[in-house]
C-alpha cells in the first residue's frame, strides 16, 4: 500500500490483525498500554513510514497551525463556518467542532490554552456584535449620528445599516 495508515480492524490475508497491532505500537511507545519497544524497532517503524501521532492529535496540531495562519492573514480568528484553507482544510467547520467540544466540557486545559493563544473565538455572536458596535460608533464620529439608511455598507463590506436595524427590531 505504501503507507502505514493501517484502519483499527484491518485483517491480512494471513489472518494477521496488522490494524489493531499499528496501534498497539503507537500506544506502547506513547506509554499509554504495557509493553516496550527497542530503539532498533522503533527504527525500524519509522524507516517504513510510521506515524506515532493518533489521528485527533495531527488533526487537532494541523487546525492549530491553520487557525495560526488566518490570524496572520486576517488579524481575528474569526474564520466563518464554510471556510476551508487553500489546501482544502475546513477550518470554519473544524473551530465549530472545537467550540461544541468546549460547551460541553470535552476539551481539555491544555487544548483550550493553544486554542486561545492562536485567537480562538469561543463566542462568535458576541464577537461580530462588538465589531458591528464598533463599526456604528466610528460612524457616529464620522456623521454624527446614527441614522444609518438600511442600504447603507461600510468601507469594509460591513451592512453596517442593516445591522443597526436589526439592533432596533430586537
């Protein structure tokens, strides 16, 4: 096959149960299940091309690293829920997934820290409120009041009138 990306229950031929035994290796060298494994075996592994990462924790560094670049890019982290980066990771979806895990208490210290130091944004509502409350006080000071025609749009793109009277209606 060229790779070592061995699913959980992969049978060989022979009988051999190669999937369940790719992940009793990386659990044994994590530390995770008893067992041990020899320098020269671990050498061995990776000259076939082993991934001692689980899947989540690749996945979650890969989201990291993306949500890192955005902010760069971007100066927020507010990437919206289609979003997908430009190697086609969907990192608008990916955040959604983190922010549900959070509500439900499924994230653990470490992982909430990385998220928040990359520039999560646990509450996007909130968020987008702020900017918009921003966005209306910058055109007070411009015009000197608030009254904003529903067509009107920001600089930015931001529908600045629409969002004022949605502010109203509510």
């Amino acid at each position: 096959e060229g790779h070592l990306e061995v699913k959980k229950r992969y049978v060989t031929e022979n009988l051999l149960s190669l999937g369940s035994w790719v992940l009793t290796q990386r659990r044994v060298r994590a530390g995770t299940v008893a067992g041990s494994l020899s320098e020269e075996q671990i050498k061995r592994l990776d000259a076939v091309g082993m991934r001692w990462e689980d899947k989540k924790t690749e996945q979650f560094e890969k989201g990291i690293a993306e949500l890192e670049q955005f902010m760069t890019e971007n100066g927020h982290g507010d990437a919206g829920l289609q979003y997908e980066t430009a190697d086609g990771f969907p990192l608008g979806k990916w955040l959604s997934a983190m922010r549900s895990k959070y509500k439900r208490g499924k994230l653990d210290e470490e992982a909430v820290k990385k998220l928040e130091k990359a520039g999560m944004v646990w509450d996007v509502g909130q968020y987008r409120w702020e900017i918009y409350y921003r966005a209306a006080e910058e055109y007070k000071d411009r015009f000197g009041d608030l009254e904003i025609p529903c067509s009107y749009v920001a600089e930015d793109g931001k529908k600045l009138g629409v969002w004022l009277n949605n502010q109203k209606s509510s």
